[in-house]
C-alpha cells in the first residue's frame, strides 16, 4: 500500500490561515511549506517536489488562477485545492475548470481541511497510477482496466495515429452514448464524441512538447470539463492522447445558484428600500406639516419596512451558519410546545388581526413535553404562523393543533389561504424556492423560511409533512419524539 502522506505546499497572504493549514496538515502526518504569496511560492516550487498545493484565489500580486496555471504547467501530477471565501464561488468553480481538484471555504475545519486534503492526495495516486497503466496497456490491461472503470470520471485514451485504445463505461455514461459500442482502433466518431473534445485530442498530438488542456465542454446537462494530456512513453516518444471527462454540474448548479441568491437579494432589498427613502422625503419634504397622526403612520410603516429588512439579514445569517454546520450551539432541554405556541399565536394576532383572518390554537393542557432548544422552537412556530397568516385570504382562518401520535407529539397548521400547485410541493423547503403563482407574486419573501424551519426540524429528530391544495388551504403537520422523562 503507497504512503497516504504527502508533501503539501500551502499558499495564502493570512498568517492565520497559513498557521491553521500548516497546523492541522502537519498534525496529520504531512510534510508542509508555506508561502505568502504566489511569487514566494513560485521561488520554493519544484516539479516532483509537492504532491499537493493548497492556495488561495485572492491574494495581492500573483492571483490564485495565475498560479495555479503556473504550477500546473511545470508540474501537470501536482493536485490542487483552492481556498476561497463565500464571495468568490464563481472563480473557484473557474479553477476547477482549470485543473483543480476541489476547493475549500472559509471559514474551514481543520478536520474539513485534512479531510479534503487527504481525498485530493488519493485521487492523485489513483490517476497516476492509472497513467502508468494506460502506458503499460498491452502488459497490465487487466490491471488498468479495473482502476479506469472503477473511476467516476471518464476516461478516453487514443493512440499516436488518433484511434482509440480505451474508454471506460464512465465515458459513455457522461457523453450519453446509448446507441453503438464505439470501436476500439477506429477514430472516435464526430456522431457519438463532442467535436470540441475531438478538436482538443487532435491538437494534443499535434504538439512537439507535451500539453494539457482543460476545458469546459459545450451544452448540458451534464455539464462537463475536460482534461486533455499528451502521453509520452519511457523515452519520452508520443504515444497518444488521455482525456479526463469530470461532471461539473454541481458546480455550475453552484454558480447558477450564486447568481440568483445575488438577484434576490438585490430585489429584496431595493423594495423596502426604496419605500422607506420616499417615507423619509415625504418627511422631510415637509408635506405633512404638523399633522402628528401622519408622521406617526409614515414612521410606522418604515418601521415595519426596517423590520423586514431586518429578518432578511436574520434569516440569510441563519441559513448561512445552518449551511456550514455553524449554528450556534443547542441547548436542549424539555420543552412544552403548548406553551410556546400560546405564546407565539398571541404575538402574531395582531398581524393577523390586520389582514382579517381568525388565528386560533387548540392543545390539550396535558401534551406531552419534548427535548429541544426553545429558541429553535420559537423561531419555528413563528416561521410557520407567520407564513400562514400572510399567505392567507382575507376573511380566512389559521389553526395550530395538537395531540399525541404513538410516541411523537404532532403540531399541525391548517390555513385556508392560497395553497399550493401539487407540482410544486415536493420543492418547498428547498432554499431560496418559492412557489410561483399570480397571487405569490406581491408576497415579498426569501425562500428560506421554510428551509430553515427543516434543518430545526431535522436536528430535533422530528419530521414535516406538507398538505396543499391550491385556492384552498395548507397543512404543515411536524412530528416530535415525547421527551423520555415527559409523563405522558
């Protein structure tokens, strides 16, 4: 079995973070150097020295892209893993394209770091070990063919005259080749294998020096890049071509992602906004004059301008720590939901008053206590309250109920407002979706309500099922372990 160790060369502008990497890789048996920048590193890099380079993307001087081509260009086995923060998604998913294995973010782990880390060294040596094969091909097929297929990425490797010499089933499933086998010894054809990977694996053995392209494929889904290399036998003689096909679409779904949280955020912010900048020049405008009752229902309605603006920086801080697995620590404890949904239907009647719908909650005085932390619960109830309450009808009516189901305790919320379309019922908790209709659309919202709501839920061992029938109503039923000192 080869040495799980590696020789890691860590590169970042923050002392902390190269502290934190050196650290942490050091305590898991791996020889590390660190640099400061990239023009630093490039002093201390040698080809074969470094089995994996972890760098940041954004650093003052030499940029994180720039020196991953660098490093790449003089040594194409070195693996790579880029460290970026949340802003910068859309140039990690550009270095993966480029050649990098993976990226991390910050903040990180040290355990998340290792972690990533020690799978980039694995995927190293079972790539290099499967080049030595590929090279050995008549000798070890055998051999090579059992580490190729097993890999999740296709592989395509062709001969000096072009013809192909092996793919693995991987490559098929990607490209979507359903229909003939393509045959070995033949050039590949235009009918079954993208042009564009076709063009690249040409100009590979076109050149005199040896070349990697990395490349993203046109067209999707799948979306796919493409690493294409010059093989060179023990004499340093051209023998063909080995293209990588790796499935990026989770990080262009990332990437798309990114780009719509950015646009609804922008929206959610501009609304009220800009409400409460014509408010203000209203007032200071002077339009209103002395009539105190005026200003006191313009300063209210900015009031409550500034208060949605408010839980939207709450519920994006909220969903960001629950995404890293940095929500703030639980404290759990016996918890009587009667008790806190009283509480929450109370605060809410008002805003419930305002739109005409009848709020009304109906627990048995001897429900049972769960284990949770109250102020997940509170967020909770008031989340679901809330949403049923402003996505009602006027005239209409909201009802919490509760009882004991075998050993959980069931909460239900019934409303009989908008509903839902059945087919889009199974994406609501997903983040950032809303369900799009004519009557959602004046509904300002996040999309991260309900999200949140489900990772409460999950982490209280509890489940959520969700009823709707458009223009009729919702149902959201939670059920919730009975404390095991609860006395029924």
């Amino acid at each position: 079995m080869s040495d799980p160790h590696g020789a890691i060369l860590v590169v970042d502008d923050e002392l902390p973070i190269r502290e934190l990497c050196r650290k942490s890789l050091t305590n898991a048996g791996h020889s590390v150097t660190v640099a400061e920048s990239g023009e630093q590193a490039l002093e201390v890099f040698e080809p074969g020295a470094y089995d994996l380079g972890l760098t940041d993307l954004m650093m003052p001087g030499m940029s994180g892209l720039d020196l991953l081509n660098h490093l790449l260009d003089a040594d194409s086995q070195l693996a790579c893993v880029m460290i970026t923060g949340s802003a910068t998604i859309e140039t990690a998913v550009e270095a993966i394209r480029l050649g990098a294995f993976n990226y991390v973010s910050k903040p990180f782990t040290p355990a998340e770091l290792v972690a990533l880390a020690e799978k980039a060294l694995e995927v190293r040596r079972l790539r290099q070990e499967a080049e030595r094969n590929l090279l050995l091909l008549n000798e070890e097929q055998s051999r090579t063919r059992t580490i190729v297929q097993s890999m999740a990425d296709g592989v395509l490797v062709t001969n000096s005259e072009g013809n192909l010499v092996f793919y693995n089933p991987a490559l098929l499933r990607l490209l979507q080749i359903t229909d003939e086998v393509p045959a070995i010894g033949a050039p590949p054809s235009p009918e079954q294998f993208p042009q564009e990977l076709l063009d690249w694996t040409s100009e590979a053995l076109s050149q005199a020096e040896t070349i990697r392209i990395a490349r993203e494929l046109p067209g999707g889904p799948p979306h796919l890049a493409a690493n294409v290399a010059l093989v060179r036998d023990g004499d340093g003689g051209a023998v063909g071509s080995v293209a990588v096909i790796r499935d990026i679409t989770e990080a262009k779904q990332l990437e798309q992602q990114m780009a719509q949280f950015v646009s609804m955020v922008a929206h959610e912010l501009r609304s009220p906004l800009g409400a409460i900048t014509q408010y203000l020049d209203v007032i200071l405008g002077g339009v209103i004059g002395e009539d105190r009752e005026k200003l006191e229902q313009i300063l209210g309605r900015c009031r409550n301008r500034a208060g949605a603006l408010s839980q939207l920086v709450n519920d994006l801080l909220e969903f960001s720590r629950l995404r890293r697995g940095k929500a703030r620590e639980r404290t759990f404890v016996n918890v009587n939901l009667r008790e806190i949904i009283a509480e929450t239907v109370e605060f809410a009647s008002q805003a419930a008053a305002k739109r005409d719908v009848k709020l009304s909650s109906s627990l048995p005085e001897n429900l049972p206590s769960i284990t949770a932390d109250q102020e997940e619960m509170i967020r909770l109830f008031t989340n679901f309250i809330d949403n049923a309450i402003k996505y009602n009808r006027e005239g209409g009516s909201v009802d919490v109920r509760g009882d004991v189901l075998g050993g959980n305790v069931r909460i239900e919320i019934l409303d009989t407002g908008i509903g839902m379309p059945k087919d889009q019922l199974s994406y609501v908790g997903e983040a950032f979706y809303r369900v799009k209709t004519s009557e959602t659309v004046r509904i300002t919202g996040t999309g991260l309500g309900v999200s949140i709501c489900k990772e409460i839920i999950e982490a209280h061992d509890g489940q959520l099922e969700i009823e709707s029938e458009e223009g009729k109503g919702s149902t959201f039923r939670m059920l919730f372990p009975v404390a095991a000192s609860a006395g029924g």
